[in-house]
C-alpha cells in the first residue's frame, strides 16, 4: 500500500512539474491562432484563425530561415556524432601518451564560458572571411565537451571483455568501434542527437553574432526580426515560436526511448 502512495505522489508530482513546461507552449499556440480583433480579450476568441500563420509564411523570409536553420544544425548534429564518439572512445579506450592532459582540457573546456570564447571565435572567422556563410556557422561548432564526456562515461561501462574476444578473432580498434561499440551506444547517440540539436537550433547568440546578412540568418535570428516588426501583434510573433518550438518536439519525441536507455545506463566511471 505504501509503494502505491508512493508511485501516486511520484506521478502526481510530475504532473504538477508537467503543467509548468505545457501551459506556456500551450498559450503560444492559443495566441497563434487569434485574430487581431481578439488581442487581449480575456472571453473566449470570435474565431479561430491560421491567418497568423500566412502571413509569417508569406510575409517574411521565413523558408529560407528554415532551410538555414536545417542546414546548420544538420551540419553540426552529423560531425558532433562522428567528432565527439569518436573523440570520447579514444579517450576511454585507447591508452596513449598525454590522454590524461588530453581528458582534462576536454573538462576544462566544458568550465569556460560561452560568452567567454565569442571574441576569439569571431575575429577567427573574420581572417578566415566565414562571416555570413555555412562555414562559420557549423565548423567552429563541431566539437562539444560536454558530449564527449557523456560518450566516454559511457564506453567505460562497456565491459573490456568485449574488446578482447573481439582482437582474439582478429578485430582491431577501428572495426572494434564500429562494429562493436557504436551498436552498443545506441542510448547515448541517441541521447547526444537530443543534445545536440536542441543547443544548435535554438542557438541564438552565436548566429547573430557571426552573420550581418539577412540571407544568412537562422530560424532564432529571422524570427528575433519578426518580434520587431511585429511587436504589437504578439498572435504573429507567437506564431514564430511554435514554428520553431515544433521540430524540437518532434526530434524529441523520435528519441526520447534512446535518451532515457543513455541516461539509465551511463555511469559515472572515472
């Protein structure tokens, strides 16, 4: 009986958290679907409308935002993978001079403020006339600390017994890792797919920092723009925020199962 209350309270507590992230996604919706006339009325609206949507669409450089918006974080999502997994066996699996050093500036890296790195960042990108380009936007990017020590946590937990019936029958490290190892990571990638593009799609700040052109803007930039232009009409603007809220969601709920496998399953391994 006392596991019942508990397992209640424990899903009644979620619930009540639950409400704190979907009401406001809710009301950006609510208020997408508004006409102009029912702004700030507290009734119930006179009409639903998807003009609001029309006009972002129509009005606005909106698709090319989007197409920005996928290309960079497709971009960077592809070589987090490939860099940061691979970065984060070699870190857990090989043994070679300076690893250690190597594994606490990957640390230190994930200490360092963002905002901390934007000058030296930019003025690197300025010599190498990247502004306003894919370029700048996904290259600096493709390398996180934070992801690979969360892939290195988890090789640890992959016993080493593996690895070593796998070079008994004649594997070595790079078929190891590819037919081994990453299988057996299918949590963590999953986990890291999450991570990584949710940070990079809702990036703002180093977007509007390496791009001026309006061509080159993403989806958080272009609609940043749109608030402006449209300040008095927060049904328009609302309706920037659920077009870029809904492929998070999306993404989300595609990996949601290899998320939390990652997080059950990654220790804390030194």
């Amino acid at each position: 009986m006392d596991s019942r209350k508990s397992q209640f309270f424990r899903y009644l507590l979620m619930f009540v958290f639950s409400i704190f992230f979907i009401v406001p996604f809710g009301y950006a919706i609510y208020t997408s679907l508004l006409s102009k006339a029912d702004i700030g009325k507290l009734v119930m609206p006179t009409q639903w409308t998807l003009e609001n949507y029309k006009d972002v669409f129509f009005n606005s450089d909106l698709l090319i935002w989007y197409k920005n918006s996928i290309i960079v974080t497709l971009g960077i999502l592809i070589g987090n993978l490939i860099v940061n997994t691979m970065a984060a066996y070699s870190l857990a699996r090989l043994n070679y001079r300076g690893r250690g050093v190597v594994f606490f500036l990957v640390i230190g890296m994930m200490m360092v403020p963002y905002q901390v790195m934007i000058i030296p960042i930019f003025s690197m990108i300025v010599d190498l006339h990247w502004m306003n380009s894919y370029y700048g936007l996904i290259i600096p990017f493709l390398f996180q600390g934070f992801l690979v020590f969360l892939m290195r946590q988890f090789f640890l937990t992959i016993p080493k017994e593996l690895e070593e019936a796998a070079e008994v029958d004649g594997l070595n490290k790079i078929s190891i890792f590819f037919r081994i190892m990453l299988p057996l990571s299918k949590g963590a990638i999953g986990t890291q797919i999450i991570f990584s593009f949710t940070g990079t799609w809702n990036s703002f700040v180093w977007p509007v920092t390496l791009v001026n052109d309006s061509r080159w803007y993403v989806l958080t930039v272009g609609l940043n723009t749109l608030k402006n232009r449209y300040f008095e009409w927060p049904n328009v603007t609302m309706t920037g925020v659920v077009l870029l809220t809904v492929p998070i969601i999306i993404v989300f709920l595609i990996f949601q199962r290899q998320m939390e496998q990652g997080i059950a399953t990654t220790g804390l391994k030194g």
